[in-house]
C-alpha cells in the first residue's frame, strides 16, 4: 500500500513539473503583439492574467488565448474599421471578459465543449459598429458585456 502510494505521488510531482515547463514554453513562443492603439492586437493568458485597453482609431482584429489565467479585454476605447472587426477567443481552463460599448452589435461564433459564453443579445443598432467575435472554450468561460463609455477627468476610462 505504502509503495502504491509514493508511486502516485511521484506521478502528481511528474505531471505538475510538466504542466510548469509548459506553461513557461508556452509564454516564451506565443509574445503579446500590438499596442493599445494598434489595429491588430495579440494578449496571452497564460498560467496568470492580463488586461488590455484597446484604443485604435482603425481596429480590425484581436486575438486573446487563456489558458490556465484570465484577461480582461475593453474595447470602448476602439473604433472598429467599416466593415466591423474581428476577436478571436481561445479559452482553456481559463476565462475572459470583453467589454463593448452599447451600441455595438456583436455577432457571436461558439465553439469548444464543457465551457460557458455569456454575451448579450446579438444586435443592438443597425447603424453601430460590429464586432464579430469567435470563441473556443474548452472547460473555461467567456463574458461578453456592454458598459457605456464613461471618461474620467484625464478623459481614460475606468480600469
């Protein structure tokens, strides 16, 4: 009994170092790309959180992995390009939070299993900029809420 025992802790350790080693091969080839003002942006999740404010004039697209973390993503600061823009969302036992102003429409691609995405209803305005977001959720979670824009006195949003 005692030797199974101290075979599946050793087994626990083994898996754990590997997950670690993981996670940290993981951060080093997967960089962040794009600034808060850029039209492309890319935020990594990994093993820990983040949070990104996006303020580009022109945004076109973004693309946010979480896995084992979470990140936060605000988007009232962005103007999407005509034509709408695109977030792309791959969740794995992690989750993400996107905040959209209200007159967006938000045309919302589901895909994964054992995971949850709560989102707003679809359309809002006819007029409003779109943002069409595709998710992939595999055991993790995905909000997509609606705030209004409200400026501080050096005209930031609230974080």
């Amino acid at each position: 009994m005692i030797r199974w025992v101290r075979r599946l802790i050793t087994w626990l350790v083994v898996i754990q170092a590997v997950a670690a080693l993981a996670v940290r091969v993981a951060v080093l080839l997967l960089p962040d790309r794009g600034e808060e003002d850029s039209a492309e942006f890319e935020r990594n999740a990994i093993g820990g959180g983040v949070r990104f404010d996006a303020r580009s004039s022109s945004w076109r697209r973004g693309l946010v992995r979480a896995v084992l973390g979470g990140a936060t993503v605000d988007l009232r600061g962005a103007t999407p390009v005509e034509g709408g823009a695109v977030l792309t969302l791959l969740v794995a036992l992690g989750g993400v939070e996107v905040v959209v102003p209200p007159d967006w429409s938000v045309i919302l691609t589901r895909r994964g299993f054992a995971g949850d995405v709560l989102a707003p209803s679809e359309s809002t305005a006819d007029s409003g900029p779109v943002l069409s977001v595709r998710t992939a959720v595999y055991l993790g979670g995905v909000a997509i809420e609606r705030q209004p824009v409200s400026a501080g006195a050096a005209g930031e949003l609230p974080r």
